[in-house]
C-alpha cells in the first residue's frame, strides 16, 4: 500500500475550493490510512480537526436503512406490504398527472420507499409540513413529518419510476411505528451502542453545536467559499428525527457503520446488527430499466440503486477499478461512503461544503484509493 497519490489529492481540494476534509480507510478490517486537509475554520486560520462534528445529511440513509432491516429481518414487515398497513395515513395518496391530481392506482409498498420509487417528494417548503409545522408549535415528531408527506400529491404512480425524494424520512418514521421507540431511540440501542457510536446523535445538544463543524457554501461563479448557517433545514424541529438527513456524527464514529457493512454485518466483537444475506440484498439493484434512466446522477454512471444504497452494477460504466456490489452514499455537504465486501475496504470521507463538488471529488477519490491499495 502506498497512500502518497491520495494524500496529494486531499491536500489539492482546498484549492479547489473545499475548506477542509477528512478521510479515513479501514482495509482487510483495520485502520490503515487517515489524513486530515485545508481548514477546519477558514475565517479563524484553524485547521483541520480530527474530532469534529459534521451534519451527515444523506449520508444518515445508511442509518435508517440498517434501523429498517434489522426490524425486516425480525419478521415485523414484508417489503410487499402495503404502507397504509403501518402508517393508515397513506390508505389512498393522490398522484399529481400532468398538473391533474388523481387518485393512486396502486398503494405505496415499503419496498418502494428503500428505493425511492414511491413518488414523494423532496420538497420540504410544501403546506402540508408548514402546516403541521405549526400545528405542533414547531417540534415537528418524525411520525407527524411522514403522516404531513401522505397528504401532498405523488410526483407519479408508485412504483414506477425513481425519484430522489423524502421516502427515507417516511422509513424513519415506519422505524418508529414497528419499534414503539423514536428513531434515534431505535437506532441508539441497537446500532450506536453495539458499534461504540459515542458521538452520533439525530438532536444536537450544546455540546454537539460546540463541536460541529462551521458549514460553508461554494459560490462556484465567483469562485469563492461563504461561511454559512451550520443549522440543518431538514431537521425540521426539536423532534424532528429525519432519517433521510438528520444525523450529526464525526469521522472516527461513522466509519464504524461502514465497516460493520463490510463486515457482512457484524461488530469487531461478532456481535451481528444485520446479517450476511440482508447485507446482500441491500446492494442489489432494485431499479427496473426505466427506474435507471431516472437514476441519472452524472457520478453513478455504472451504478444501480439497492436498499438505500448506489450500487456498482457495471464497471465499464462506472470506470470504477472496485468490485461489482461495492455499495455507499453520501450527503449534500460532501460526505462519501464506500464499502466494499469483497476488497474487505470501507472508506469515509468528511467535509463541510453545500455545493459539494460530489461530481468531481468522488469518482476520483474511490479511483485514487483503490489504486493506493495495490500499490
């Protein structure tokens, strides 16, 4: 293994217009490369610290998905099944056609929120959650934001076609129904815990606003980077779980997921939070040919989409030098996971920057990395 190529990648993303970053390898399940970049506070000339704290955004995808399986693999649903069976709100959703709204044809099934098939949307500013917004005096429970979401129209039929919308905040809050616990209750007990998750939480406290990171934003056109609010507008209120975006952790806890991932599912101590077969299904391809064409992200050219999870399904496609089946996300201020079970590789990397330069900066990391390996 030789990391140098890596290194000067990460060093050079500052640049590019990137603060700061950090990432860290686990290969055949240990440690085995970290390196920190740019600057953790521009403003302030402080660099790049180890044990910051980062917004996840899309990348808590990972969480609410495994949260989900691990209740799938206790019997307590069927990907098949009718969401209106747990969640009554969605017994008969409406479909917005060509500015005609009508009645669904077909129920949304709980296999169609994993894999953003079910038609909901992303759009956060609609009235149904403005109102519910009000109607709890801001605190927004995570139950309340999905049953809100059951009232706004479908962008389509479900089923049939692939939208990047809020259906994993929809799967947070079926967490909550099948548990009888909050999602971050859910998942503290039985995915942060036996991980040793310490610093991974979906309601910040003050200590965790302390230590987050300061959230900038590219202003591509002019060149610059913009210090911003580091407050997460998908976390909607004090109550307000998301699943699809809502968790704050730091490096050296998140790759802990990762690595269990790559480890068919089990802690270093052996104990299981998901088993081999379901580790396998989450990174199939669920996407039908015309799902794929919706899937048209310009940096997953190559990949299908699984259980919450891009999925690479072609290597020619995708230039990617990793094994078929290597599965991860990321999150809209540049977070990117790549777990790899064949090549027993897990990768997390970190940084702080709406308008993320994803496009640019993923491909070649995962490229760089494995080539490092075999160096």
């Amino acid at each position: 293994m030789n990391f140098s190529a890596l290194t000067k990648f990460l060093d050079r993303l500052p640049s590019l217009g990137v603060p700061g970053c950090d990432c860290l390898i686990y290969y055949h399940h240990q440690p085995v490369y970290r390196h920190t970049s740019g600057y953790y506070d521009i403003e302030n000339q402080i660099k790049m610290k180890e044990d910051a704290l980062y917004n996840l955004y899309s990348a808590s995808k990972l969480v609410t998905c495994t949260a989900a399986l691990q209740l799938y693999e206790q019997g307590a649903f069927l990907f098949k099944d009718p969401l209106y069976e747990y969640i009554p709100e969605f017994k008969r959703v409406r479909v917005n056609e060509n500015g005609v709204v009508r009645e669904a044809k077909n129920p949304i099934l709980i296999e169609d929120l994993f894999s953003m098939r079910s038609g909901i949307t992303h759009d956060i500013r609609i009235k149904p959650i403005t109102e519910m917004k009000q109607a709890t005096g801001g605190r927004c429970p995570t139950l309340k934001v999905a049953q809100a979401l059951a009232e706004e129209p479908l962008l389509f039929e479900p089923h049939t076609h692939y939208h990047y919308g809020l259906s994993h905040d929809v799967l947070g809050a079926l967490v909550e129904v099948l548990s009888g616990q909050t999602l971050g209750e859910y998942c503290q007990k039985n995915i942060f815990e036996p991980l040793g998750m310490t610093e991974t939480t979906y309601l910040p406290n003050g200590d965790t606003e302390a230590r987050l990171a300061p959230l900038y934003m590219l202003l591509p056109e002019e060149k610059k980077t913009m210090k911003i609010s580091s407050r997460n507008v998908f976390r909607l209120g004090d109550e307000h779980e998301s699943g699809g975006a809502g968790i704050i952790s730091s490096v050296e806890d998140f790759i802990k997921l990762a690595e269990c991932l790559c480890n068919y599912g089990k802690t270093p101590t052996g104990e299981k939070v998901l088993s081999r077969g379901t580790i396998e299904l989450m990174r199939t391809n669920q996407l039908d040919d015309v799902c794929l064409q919706d899937f048209d992200w310009p940096d997953l050219v190559g990949y299908g989409y699984g259980l919450g999870v891009r999925t690479m399904i072609d290597r020619a496609q995708s230039g990617s030098p990793g094994s078929y089946g290597e599965f991860g996300w990321g999150g809209a201020a540049g977070a990117y996971v790549l777990i790899d079970p064949e090549a027993e590789l897990a990768v997390y990397y970190a940084q702080h920057m709406l308008e993320s330069l994803e496009p640019y900066i993923h491909p070649r990391l995962r490229n760089i990395i494995y080539t490092c390996l075999d160096a």
